[in-house]
C-alpha cells in the first residue's frame, strides 16, 4: 500500500534512529530499492548514493522498512475494524497511529476484536454489564444489595453471587484487554520470570539427550538462545514439559492498584475486584503473556541460531579456491568401498575408480597400488578426503601412501561433505553426470570443493551445507530467505566468469533468476564463449534493467575489451577511460606495473574533483584496474594441508596442534586437529579475556593453534583450549 509524504518520513526517521544512520542514506537506499535495484548492486555501484553502506547494512533498512509497510497496513485495518464498530475516538486513532511495534497495535484492538464466547459475553447477554460498570465505578453501597436486581429468572441469573460473578468475569476481561496493564505484565513478566523445564511423568528419553533440563530454571532474560531451542526441541518431543514462573502476587497486587486507585478501603467491593484483578490475570492475561514471552525468546533464539549459520556459512564459501591443482576425491566408505574421482584444474573429471582400504575388504595393498598409480598418471597434487563414515580410516591410509610418493610432495585436506550427498542425488547433479553413479558423484564434489569451494557448494541447498546449529528447530522460511541472501553476496562479492560459471552459480548474481542463467549457458553453449558484456543482452529475457544489475559481476577474464575483464560497472568505462588518459595510459596497460604505480600514486580526491567522478566510484575503478582480477578469497589464509594422521591416543594434555575450525556454535568452535573427532573449543577457552560471542574470536576454515585440555577416549571427546598454557615446556 501506498504511504503518504508524512508517513514515509516518519518511518524513515524512526530506521535512522534504530540503525544509526542518516536519513539521507535510509531514503537513497529504499528509493533505490523500490526502483528494482538488488542489494548487491547497490552495494557496489551506488555508493555515492548510500554513503558507502554494504550489503548487510543495506539488507537492515530492507528488513525494517518490509516491517514498517507491513506494520502500517495493519494499522490502517485495525482504525478501519474499528471505525466501522463506531468507537474510535481521537484518542484511541493518534495511539494507533503512534504505536511503533504490530503487538502494541494488537493490544490496542484488542478490546473491539471479535471474541468467541467467553465468560464475560454469557454475562452481558445476561444483562449483567450495567453491574460491572456500577462495581468498576468503586461504589460505597452493598454490592449484594445491588445484585439483587439482576436477579432473574429469565435471564438465568438465580442469585445475587450469580449477579456479582457475572459482573466479575467482566470487570476481569476488561482487565486482560486494557494494552497498559498487558505492556506492564509483559515487562515485569520478562524482566523477573522463571522459565521451568522439567520432565514429564513417565516420558522417554533412552539417550538423555534432555537430561539437563529434567529439573531446569533460569531467568528469562538470562537464558542463553542455544538452551531455549533445546528446551522447545524437548518439549516438542513430548519429554519436557514447559511453563514461564512469574511474580504472580506482584503482578496481581499491581491490578488490583491500579482498578482500586486510593479507595480501596472506601469500597465494600473491594474483596470482589481484588478477586476479579486476580481471575483477570491467571485465567485470562497470563497465559496469553506466558505465550508471547515464549514466542519472544523463541524468535530471538531462531535469529541467533540463523545469525550463525549465516556467518559460518559466509565463512565456509569464502574459503580460498585451491587454484591451478589436480585433485583425487575420495569418498569413503567401508563396505562399499571408497570411491575416488580425479578431476584436473578446471574441475574437468579425468578418473572413476574404487578402492577398498577399510574394513571389512581391507584390501590395502591393492588400495595403494591402484592410488599411486593415479597420482603418478595424472600429476596429483591433492587428496581430498570427505569427513563422513570411515573418513580417519581413509585418511590414515593416505596418509600412509602418500609417503611413498618420490620426488615431489603430495598433500592431503579433510573437507566438510555435509550435502555432498544431497547433491549426488539431485536433479542438477543427474544433469551434470548421467554416467555416474551417487557415490561417484558425490567424490567429484568431495574434489571440487577444494578447489572451489564457492562453485560447488552454490549446488547444494544451503541448509544441508551442515555449518549451523538447531537448523531444523527454527523458521524454515527465514532460514531459506537468510542463507539465500548469504550466498547472494558472496557470490557477487567474488564475481563470476561468465564463461565457465554454472546455471547454479549464475542465478546467485544480481538480477539474474535462474531462467536467465540458464539462458546464458544455453547460449553459450551454442554460440560459444562471450566475447565482451555486450553480447549478454542476445541472451533472451535479459533486458537493459537486468544487464544494468549483472553486468559489473559478470566477468570475461579474455575479453575484448580489457574493462570487462574487471568489476568496474559498464556504465562507468567512460570515467575509466578518462581516469587512464589523464595519467597518459591505456585500457591495454591495465595489470601492467607501470600503470599500478601511476594509479597507486593518484590523489583521490584531487582526481574525482577533476573529473567529476564521485570519491567511492573513483576508489573502485582504480582498485580494478590495479588489481583487474582480484579475488577477495585469495587474502584468507589456505586449508591446512595434512601429511600424516592423529590417533586420539597420541594426543597428551597441554599438547600444542594446528587445528581448523570446522564449525562455529553459541557455546564454543569444533576444531579439526587431525583425529577422528573434532575437538570442542568451549567459549570460556577462545581467549584470556571476556568472549561474548565465538563468532567474535574465531571463523569457519581458520587455521587455530590450539592446546589439547581434556581426553576422554572412552566417549571420544576431546576438550582444546586456545589460551596458551601458563607453564612453557608443554608443547609437544
């Protein structure tokens, strides 16, 4: 719906304010939005417009803006609901219009909403709301006397406590609907509540997966996110059972205050409303309180749990390509073998094979003939090993092989296959190799993550990339909608060479839907590599709008025209050429060294006065033409490359490893060091000082020097610290 001048304004301030920016930025930003410009566009190519805002920031004001549009829709209907009942008063209309949050807009309609039959409606069809309002006005005559008159037989009120009760259900419902009273309940509810867990009579749980919370309370606004989706995964398996402990006598005590005001011993109706106060709160507000307070923590549990399956998965697609390597993927497995696939640098697929090193063929010898001889026919320079089933089996026997190898070094790297399998099962991967079986599939993933990560995990659904925690206990839509933004800016944020990238992989680029990159394959497929960006609006379907969003993420590294070879936007080569021939250089010298020193020499801000090219946009051409084929992954650090193995028995208290973080989780990291088991880095161990959050000290595929703190090999668990032991001498 549409938003008037003074409307838009104020919401726009109000997202100022939340976000800590200018209005300037949140109106350039949602009047760019609102003209179909993707978020990864906007990022790059308007800065001038937005202030220099990046993605996730621009993606904030996107949220709260969606949330506002909504919010005042609702608004409008409810001014609307209520109008048409005759009963909104200026009063009520200005508070509505005021509300910031949909659930004060909720508590304020609340009263003229539609009920279904409830105690309160039997009462006023029994005539009984002109009692309630006589005992609401505190009055100083019996109220026994007073009921007397409503007594009637053809109503159904057979007595005066049939008269008073009635009157009393009333006075409570109205209670329950004042929004004050529930905005006070609410708070005090949240602020001094218990939530209670404990195990309910009778229920299984023959692992004790719930077993810390059978006899469980913590304050409500202390509980920690990973323990509320727990706790609700306990409850949903009928194993615990859940309530909110409030300060019931405060709360009721604060009610009855408030109906009473100073005459509380002025009224014989005060036993009456104090009753009334106390029904009103337990029967009707509490429960309905102890549902929202639970929805709250559930819902602020869900966004963490999405916050960090979105920055590992961030983390994970951002880790370094293994560029310009042949690599044998190995998928193992013990009784049907570990499938190999050796694909060439390009991700070319060159070898098929099986071989049966682990139980129950243990044919090791065979294993290693057949491995040696692929590494020497095709020039490995890789192993990549899948971490699931059998996967330290395989390993030691690689490891054990490769030192076979003579004249050069071979490496091998465990990589995460979580959703390997998925995607050998697809539809895609079908498409991709129709010769090949599941397991053969999924080895060639296993090998072409390591050599880029990006391009293959873009395949796979990112809920299955196995990077998170409690994924399937919080919205599966927000999830989707979370982690599809994720992998948006990473892809776009990397860039993508049009002539080589996948239909997966293209429809992450800005603007492009996953017909138009399927249009763009097809017509590569039959015309042949792009020669120039130009040639992308032949492509069906992709007009001027679409080429406009794309076209600077698209990137043709032997193009005709050297500034498609970079990032710089189409729309931009006019100040590029400019750029190049105030310092007497060509689009041809771009890369060269002698055009890197004149451009690293420039001043900006001289230069972008001189040409009239804002100060951002001329930042970002010279970056591109100093480094044309910059690849943001290429500055993380590579995987650590293994040549030997780990047993958990040869690890010692306070031995020194280097581990990779292979997952990132609210209480702590699970580190690689080489074992069977990822060992846990518990938060209190990241570091000397306060860590609020694992995600502030550590990331997923950072290589971590960690020092081993506890072993338990009966249960192969393995507790690591990060905090350098106090007594030297302990490194192994």
């Amino acid at each position: 719906m549409s938003l008037s001048a003074e409307d838009r304004m104020r919401y726009i301030k109000r997202i100022a304010k939340e976000l800590g920016l200018s209005e300037r930025q949140v109106h350039n930003v949602i009047e760019l939005l609102e003209n179909d410009n993707t978020i990864p566009f906007i990022a790059r190519y308007r800065k001038e417009m937005t202030g220099g805002l990046n993605e996730v920031e621009i993606n904030a004001i996107h949220e709260k803006w969606t949330y506002a549009v909504h919010l005042h829709a609702r608004k409008e209907e409810v001014l609307r609901l209520i109008g048409e009942q005759g009963r909104l008063s200026p009063e009520l209309e200005q508070a509505i219009r005021n509300a910031d949050k949909r659930q004060d807009v909720e508590d304020l309609y609340l009263p003229y909403k539609q009920k279904r039959r409830t105690r309160a409606t039997v009462a006023k069809e029994k005539g009984l709301e002109p009692l309630a309002d006589w005992l609401w006005r505190l009055p100083t005559a019996s109220p026994e006397a007073e009921a007397k008159k409503y007594v009637s037989e053809e109503k159904g009120v057979a007595t005066p406590e049939e008269a008073l009760q009635g009157a009393c259900d009333i006075i409570a419902e109205r209670l329950s609907d004042d929004a004050d009273i529930r905005k006070h309940v609410r708070a005090v509810t949240f602020d001094k509540g218990v939530l209670v867990a404990e195990k309910k009579k009778d229920a299984e749980d023959e692992r004790g997966v719930y077993e810390m919370y059978y006899q469980f309370e913590e304050k409500v606004n202390r509980i920690v996110p990973h323990r509320v989706l727990a706790i609700n995964r306990g409850e949903s398996a009928g194993v615990l059972k859940v309530s909110v402990r409030a300060p019931e006598d405060e709360i009721i005590g604060w009610i009855a205050r408030r109906l009473l005001g100073n005459k509380a011993g002025q009224t014989p109706a005060v036993t009456l409303l104090t009753g009334a106060a106390r029904d009103g709160y337990k029967r009707l507000i509490a429960p309905a309180i102890e549902r929202e307070i639970r929805q709250r923590l559930t819902e602020t549990a869900e966004a963490q749990a999405i916050r960090v399956f979105s920055e590992n998965l961030k983390q994970l697609l951002m880790q370094p390509p293994m560029k310009n390597k042949t690599v044998l993927g190995i998928d193992p497995a013990y009784r049907t073998g570990c499938k190999l696939a050796v694909v060439d640098e390009t991700g070319k697929v060159l070898h098929i094979d099986v071989v049966y090193p682990t139980p129950p063929h243990n044919d090791v010898e065979g294993a290693r003939k057949k491995v040696l001889d692929l590494i020497a026919r095709y020039g490995i320079d890789m192993i990549a090993i899948g971490n699931g089933t059998a996967s330290r089996e395989t390993e030691r026997f690689v490891a054990d092989t490769i030192r076979e190898v003579e004249g050069r070094s071979v490496y091998y790297v465990i990589v995460n296959e979580a959703g390997a399998s998925v995607y050998s099962a697809s539809e895609l991967a079908r498409e991709e190799f129709p010769n090949l079986a599941t397991e053969e599939r999924s080895a060639v993933s296993i090998a072409r993550r390591l050599q880029d990560p990006l391009a293959e995990l873009v395949k796979i659904d990112p809920k299955s990339v196995g990077v998170g925690q409690y994924q399937h206990d919080v919205s599966q839509k927000e999830l989707s909608e979370s982690l599809r933004f994720v992998v948006e800016t990473v892809v776009n944020r990397v860039g993508v060479n049009v002539n080589t990238a996948s239909v997966a992989l293209l429809q992450y680029v800005a603007g492009l839907t996953k017909t138009i990159a399927k249009n763009i394959v097809k017509r590569r497929d039959e015309n042949g590599r792009y020669k120039n960006r130009k040639e992308l609006l032949a492509v069906p379907r992709l007009g001027e709008k679409t080429f406009e969003q794309c076209a600077g993420f698209l990137i043709i590294p032997d193009a005709e025209n050297p500034f498609d070879r970079t990032p710089i936007h189409p729309e931009s080569y006019g100040d590029a050429e400019a750029l190049l021939r105030l310092i007497d250089a060509a689009p041809e010298d771009i890369g060269a060294e002698e055009l890197k020193k004149k451009l690293t020499a420039l001043d900006i801000k001289a230069v972008s006065r001189k040409l009239g090219i804002g100060e951002p946009t001329l930042k970002d051409i010279v970056d591109a033409l100093i480094r044309p084929g910059r690849d943001p992954r290429d500055e993380v650090p590579k995987p650590l490359l293994r040549t030997d193995v780990l047993d958990i028995t040869d690890l010692r208290e306070g031995m020194r490893l280097e581990g990779t973080v292979r997952n990132v989780v609210d209480f702590g990291a699970f580190v690689d060091i080489g074992v069977k088991e990822d060992g846990l880095v518990h938060i209190s161990k990241l570091a000397s000082e306060y860590v609020r959050h694992p995600l502030d000290v550590v990331h997923i595929g950072q290589i971590v020097t960690v020092w081993v703190d506890g072993v338990d090999v009966k249960k192969g668990r393995i507790s690591l610290t990060m905090i350098p032991p106090e007594t030297k001498g302990q490194d192994s």
